[in-house]
C-alpha cells in the first residue's frame, strides 16, 4: 500500500538470455508513470551486485488516493533494448506524514486489542451455535472471523503502513 510522500525501494533482476543473472550494459533506467503518462520523477538507480539493482524514487505529496503509479525499467542487456514495468499500485489514502502514520498505528493496535479481547472472552466461556425462530447464532463462524481479523489486523501493522518499504521481484529481460 503506497501513499503520496512514500519513498519507495525496489529490487529487481536483470538477466542474460540464458537466464543467468547478468548486468545491463550499462545502468538501466527508470521512469515512474502517473495514471498511463510517464512522469520526469527521478528515478534513482542503484547495482547492489550482478544483475540485482534497487530502483528508488518519492512518490509526490500532489498525487492522490486513487491515482495508478508504476515503475517502468528499460535496459540494455547484451546489446538488446528491453523494458517492462517491474511496479505498480492504486495510492491509497493512508498515512502521507509521520504523524498520520502513527494515528493509523495506533488504531490498528487498538482493533487488535480489543479482537484479542473478545476473542479470550469468547474461548474462556465456549458456548454452542444454534438457531433460535430462524436466528442463526454461529460462535464457532465468529470465533474464526476474529482470528482472520487478527491475523489481517497484525499483518497491516508489520507492514508498517506509511513507511518507506521494499519489495523484490525478478524480472525477465
């Protein structure tokens, strides 16, 4: 989940055409695209060793929740032009500044609190489902709803929601 102001790292490969990790001929380069139009964005691109680089680029405080962004690599491999977009993501309108980031934080910390909760609550009494004039009561469905809501809720605050983050990923060019 990307938000304008995000810094944004990201790995990708570059290969030979046996497959082989290989580098470019010379760096490759980068051009962010904002909703299908190339953007100037610097794109900065970094050799972390043969045939691996990191492409770094902010997405711009002006973006907007909903706006498409990609990282589109070209590169000269063996004398062969290629490129291909290597990054893409629908801004979210999560947290743009430090503040905001732990707001959302902190809420998630407290909707993981109070699962938790409810969830000790519910397996310290275990208490059958049943149907009562057509009202279905479902503990053991409910019981796992809140687990799956922990385990998402958990997952989001590990991701460090309005951090900068990296991702990697191999691309066959």
């Amino acid at each position: 989940m990307a938000s304008a102001g995000d810094v944004i790292y990201h790995q990708f490969t570059t290969k030979a055409i046996n497959k082989a990790l290989a580098n470019a001929d010379s760096l490759p380069t980068g051009t962010l695209i904002k909703n299908g139009t190339d953007t100037a964005v610097t794109v900065a691109i970094t050799n972390k060793g043969t045939g691996l680089y990191q492409a770094q680029f902010t997405i711009p405080a002006t973006y907007a929740a909903g706006d498409e962004v990609a990282l589109r690599i070209a590169a000269l491999i063996g004398g062969v032009s290629t490129g291909k977009v290597v990054w893409q993501e629908s801004l979210t309108s999560g947290a743009t500044t430090p503040a905001a980031a732990a707001d959302y934080t902190t809420n998630l910390e407290t909707s993981r609190n109070q699962i938790s909760a409810r969830i000790v609550e519910i397996t310290a009494s275990p208490k059958p489902s049943y149907n009562v004039n057509g009202q279905q009561v479902a503990w053991t469905e409910y019981l796992k709803t809140l687990r799956e809501q922990l385990a998402e809720i958990n997952k989001l605050i590990a991701e460090g929601d309005g951090t900068p983050w990296e991702a990697e990923m191999q691309v066959f060019i």
